[in-house]
C-alpha cells in the first residue's frame, strides 16, 4: 500500500529548506510559509494573503515583498562581519553600501536605508539618475557613505562635488581615467576638497555569467599602472590625501569561493602598496558585488549557486585584508561591500494563478485496436504497424515498442503529406501515437533500471500550465539568461502532486515559459504540480526575485507591472499590509508608448457613431462599449477573474 503524503515530501521534493535558507516553510494547512526573520512562530501564510488580497480586488500576478525579510538580510551582513572582525582581531570596520541598480524601487531602497540605519550601512549609485534619488534620500544628520560608479560626464561630477558641498559623504569612484580631471575641475569651481575613490581592473579572473566585470578586458576601471599614474598626479597637485577608496568588482553571482579569496588577496595587496607609498588617508576598501544567492539550493560550484555561505565569505574577505595588511605593516581599513542581489533576492515572491493546462497524455483510443489489426477494410500499413506496436507493449519490450511507434508515426505523418492518407486516419494515428507514448512512459517509470531515451518522455509529455504573468515583465532573467529561480505551489502541499508540467506565461512569444526547474541531483525539465480542480484556484510562488528582475522587466505583449504589496510581520502575531502599489492598467502601459489615452477613447466614440449611424448597434449599445472600452483601459493589463 502507498504511504500517505506527508508535508515533508512536499517540503523535499520541492527542496524548500535548501534554497529557502529557513525563509520559507510549510504549514500544518498544506500552505508554504514566509518566516521573514527566519523563527517559525512568526510566518506569514501565502495563501491567506492572497484570499486577503482578493478581497480588496486586487489580483494575481502578484509581487509580495516582505519588509522584515529586508532587515533581517542586512543584520546576518552585519553580524557575519561582525563576527569575521572579533575572530580576525581585525581593527577596521565593516559597511555596507546597496547598489541601488539591483532593485532601484522607492519603497525597497527606502527600506533598505531606514533598516540599515543602524548598522550605518550606505548606497551605492551606477548613473546620475540613481544619484539624484539617493542624494535626497540619504539626508541623516551624520552622513552615511555614498559611492558613485558608473560612467561620469560632467554633470554627474558636477552633482557630486554640490552632493559634497552641501554635506553628503560621498566617494566618487574613478572608472576610466578622464574622470580625474572632471573631479579636480568641480572641486576647484565649487572650493571642496574633494574626495576620490578608484576602481581597478583586477588580473584574477572573473566568474559565472559575470566574469568579464574583472580581468583586464573589464569595461571598467583602471589598470595598476594607471591608478599608479592617478596617485602621482594627486601628489603632484599635492592631494595625496583625497584618495580614500580602492574598489574592484569581480562580478555578480560569484559561485566559488576562490574567486572572491583571489580578487579580495589582489585587492588588498594593491592598497598595501599605495598606502607605502604614501597613499595614507586611503581607509576605505571596497570589494564591491557579487556575494551568491543559492538561487537552486545544491550549495555548489554551480552557476546558479554558490559553494560558501555568508559566513564563510565575510570570514574570507576579512582573513584575507587582516593577513595582508599585517604581512605589510598598514593599518586596517574599513571594508566595504557592495553585495546587491544577497540583499535583495529573498524578499520578494511572485504569485502566479494557473488559467488551465494543456497536456499529451489525455489522448484516449477508443477504437477496438484488436479489431482494426484484423480488419477486412483497407488499412495503411503505416498506421497498422502503430496499431501493432500499441498492442504489443509489454515491460519486456517497451525499448523496441518505442522505437516502432516513433518509426510507424514518421511514415504516417509522410504519408499524410503526400496525400496518401485521410484527415480521419491521421487523427486516429495521432491519438494511438500519444497514448502509446503515454503507456511507454508509465512502463518505464516501474522498470528496475532507468532507461534514459524513455526518461525523455517524461518531459515530452509533461502539461503546460498556463499561468498568469509574463516572463519578460517579472523574471526576465529566467528568459535572458536561463536564471533558475524556485517555484512551489502555495497550497495542496499535503497531497502529491500527479502531474509534471512546464509553466506558460501569458505573452504570445514562445519564449515566455519556464521549463528549468530547481531538482534534487539537477535541473529539472518539469515541475510537479497538483492536478488542477474545476472552479478551485491554483496558485505558484516563485521566489528570490527581488534582484535585477523588477526593473530589468519590460514591456512585451504590454503586459505592464504586477500588483506589489508590503507586507509586515506584527509584533506578537499575524501581519499588516504596509503598502500596497496598484499593477499598471492598461492605459498607463499606453501611455508609456506614447498613446494619448484620451485620443483612444474619442476615437473608439467615433467609430461607435458611425456604427449607430449604419445601423449595425443601436445608441445605447454605443454608449455601453465606449463606457467599456474606458473600464478596461482603466483595468489591470494581466487576466483577471469575471466580475461575479
Ligand atoms: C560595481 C558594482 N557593484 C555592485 C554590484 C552588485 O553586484 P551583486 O548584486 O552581485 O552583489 C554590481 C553588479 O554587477 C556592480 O557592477
């Protein structure tokens, strides 16, 4: 007899505790949990929020960001760090600053600041437009640090050195070396001394999809002999001390640790140099991005990653500047990260509601095979031979059994082709094919040995779930870069899932699918899913998309922004929503593409008119579309449910 399913199976076959990180549970209801600080008492139940939300007509797609989640990410920074510093004896500080490009959304970079107050963490900016937002949000009485990187024109510089003047600790970080010259023109015009940090392009090479941020090809950054250059230049002018900060940046997503312990060794030996050779106000070293997220749960060297935890790189990246600096006489400086996406990913989860399934193992044969085999009337051989094959199928010959139905289908389909065969024979010949390679498929799942051509049925056959959001808009990583990200039922965990499936989005583009999966030796073709219910709703969570995805997404098929809700845990118990950010509607996706809004309606009007005029409505016919046609303008761009 087959053993009940338990929560735990789910909890295993989904690898929810591997990449969750204790953020994500399972409740005693079949429902996963978010605990945004990690303690089981306090968790947030997914499905009660979407039954909350749906109340107040707010639909899914549905982006839920879980403030306590953000704070908790930056105090395991502060105190992974804290504790690498006591164990080292280290005698510099620790700061975080967030490059605000890996989800540059007010409400997230709000919070990230107010959280991080007390740790004094600080922002990073890569553009003059994330200068300007940061500029008026980082306004604390005792300033917290800023670090500008990116491109700068004189604008940009311009900004800084005002950004300086009136207060701002700000380290402007000199990528390419016609920047300098921008600093110290600004600096003298508006009588500040400035500041100045510089980026170096690193000989360790890089790692992952990201490696060429490092290494002598990288876009950015100066090469040693050139920062060399920039300090002899800054002496010349006699502001030595203006160089604060030495940065480098070996790339996002770093999945082996070596690479961190080679760019951080570099790092720190270029600034032991510097500060010998009388670089002695440098005091800050950043190492920039790129801690991992363990976006698969299998805490490898695998891309999607990563073979060390918080801990073990905080306790690298301290080790290594501790050894250096002691092995060359300098003092400790203040280390600085710029980790985005470690911060981000966790706190935001994307819902998903499935509209319906499509499947390949539906097709039923309801002819008498045995009949047709033995049938007087004149049967294509073709067509006999998958009749054949369909009745031969045993355990014993299920390889050859596949390989003379996959044969007998080819000739069919040629056969078609050539006008040989009728659309009714070609119909049966379809259903026979399928349904055979359904029976192949569950054959081969009992034998004792795994068969790996018959394997790939599994996901040949598996559903598409269709499910409501688009893939460009809200994991364009997914798309772009194959980025796994996790995806699990929020309820029904108490039952097994029967089906396998891979996930369609809603875009007409068949690239809007995810069809790589999180599994427990690899990636899995397929998902496991509940069999969906008439008139019950299904929902999916996918999660860790709370880097690069938000503002990386766009506009395809004019699917616009999701719904996105903050959510909090109480004091005590339950939850609040804290904010709530309506998705675009239609006419806002318009009229980012340049479509006067009131022009459509006027014109939808007019074509009205001449319809009444014709004859083909009547008046109040008219009036009703055009007064529909404005409520769906002013309706979410995603699916949504009937009005009941
Ligand atoms: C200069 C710089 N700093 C920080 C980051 C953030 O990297 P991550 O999100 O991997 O931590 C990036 C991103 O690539 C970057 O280019």
């Amino acid at each position: 007899m087959e053993r009940t399913w338990s929560l735990k199976d789910s909890q295993d076959l989904y690898l929810v505790s591997a990449w969750g990180k204790g953020y994500v549970g399972v409740n005693t209801a079949g429902h996963l949990v978010v605990r945004p600080d990690k303690s089981p008492g306090d968790e947030i139940d997914l499905l009660e929020v979407v039954d909350a939300l749906r109340e107040k007509r707010l639909f899914a797609p549905l982006l839920l960001r879980f403030s306590n989640l953000l704070t908790h990410r930056l105090r395991e920074m502060h105190e992974a760090f804290a504790a690498a510093i006591a164990e080292n004896e280290y005698r510099g500080r620790y700061l975080a600053v967030y490059p605000i490009k890996v989800n540059q959304q007010r409400s997230v970079v709000e919070e990230v600041y107010r959280y991080g107050a007390d740790y004094r963490f600080g922002l990073e900016v890569g553009s003059k437009p994330e200068l300007l937002a940061v500029m008026a949000l980082a306004d604390d009485a005792e300033p917290r640090l800023v670090v500008c990187n990116g491109f700068k024109d004189d604008d940009y510089i311009k900004t800084v050195t005002l950004a300086a003047k009136v207060g701002h600790s700000i380290v402007p970080v000199v990528e390419k070396p016609e920047e300098l010259a921008l600093i110290l023109k600004y600096a003298r015009v508006h009588g500040v001394r400035p500041r100045i940090g510089v980026r170096v392009k690193l000989a360790s090479p890089g790692a992952g999809r990201w490696r060429e941020s490092a290494g002598a090809k990288s876009k950015f950054g100066l090469f040693v002999s050139e920062v060399l250059e920039l300090f002899s230049e800054l002496r010349r002018c006699g502001m030595e001390d203006c160089l604060e900060l030495l940065h480098c940046h070996a790339g996002s997503q770093l999945h082996d640790i070596r690479r961190i312990k080679d760019a951080v060794g570099e790092l720190a030996h270029i600034y032991a140099e510097l500060v010998s050779q009388g670089a002695e106000n440098l005091h800050y070293l950043d190492v920039g991005g790129g801690l991992g997220v363990d976006y698969d749960g299998s805490q490898t060297n695998y891309p999607s990653s990563m073979n060390y935890t918080l801990e073990e790189y905080a306790s690298e990246v301290v080790y290594r500047i501790t050894s250096v600096c002691d092995e060359k006489g300098v003092p400790h400086p203040t280390i600085v990260t710029e980790a985005g996406r470690a911060i981000a990913a966790h706190q935001s989860v994307l819902i998903v509601n499935v509209l319906g399934r499509s499947g390949l193992d539906g097709f039923a044969v309801e002819e008498d095979l045995d009949a047709i085999a033995s049938s007087a009337e004149e049967v294509a051989q073709p067509v006999l031979d998958l009749v054949e094959a369909a009745r031969g199928l045993t355990e014993r010959r299920v390889v050859e059994c596949y390989h003379d139905t996959i044969q007998a289908y080819e000739q069919v389909l040629n056969l078609f082709s050539l006008g040989y065969l009728s659309l009714e024979w070609r119909g049966f010949a379809e259903r026979v094919f399928w349904s055979t390679c359904a029976r192949i498929r569950d054959v081969a799942r009992g034998l004792p040995t795994k068969v790996e051509e018959l394997t790939e049925l599994n996901s040949i056959l598996a559903d598409t779930y269709f499910c409501n959001f688009s893939v460009f808009q809200s994991l364009p990583d997914s798309w772009a870069i194959d980025q796994l990200f996790p995806v699990v039922p929020i309820h029904r965990l108490d039952e097994k899932p029967s089906r396998q499936a891979v996930l369609a989005d809603m875009t007409c583009d068949s690239d809007g699918k995810i069809d790589r999966f999180v599994g427990l030796r690899d990636i899995s073709r397929t998902l496991p899913v509940h069999d969906l219910v008439e008139g019950e709703d299904y929902y999916l969570a996918i999660f860790l998309v709370g880097a690069y995805q938000e503002t990386l997404g766009d506009l395809h098929n004019l699917f616009g922004d999701t719904n996105v809700v903050h959510l909090r845990l109480l004091e005590g118990n339950g939850w609040t929503l804290d904010e709530i950010v309506p998705g675009d509607t239609a006419a806002e996706v318009l009229s980012y593409l340049q479509y006067d809004v009131g022009q459509l309606v006027e014109q939808v009007a007019k074509s009205c008119r001449r319809a009444v005029d014709s004859g083909s409505i009547t008046d109040i016919e008219a009036q009703e579309f055009t007064a529909y046609y404005r409520g769906e303008l002013d309706g979410y761009t995603y699916l949504e449910p009937e009005e009941q």
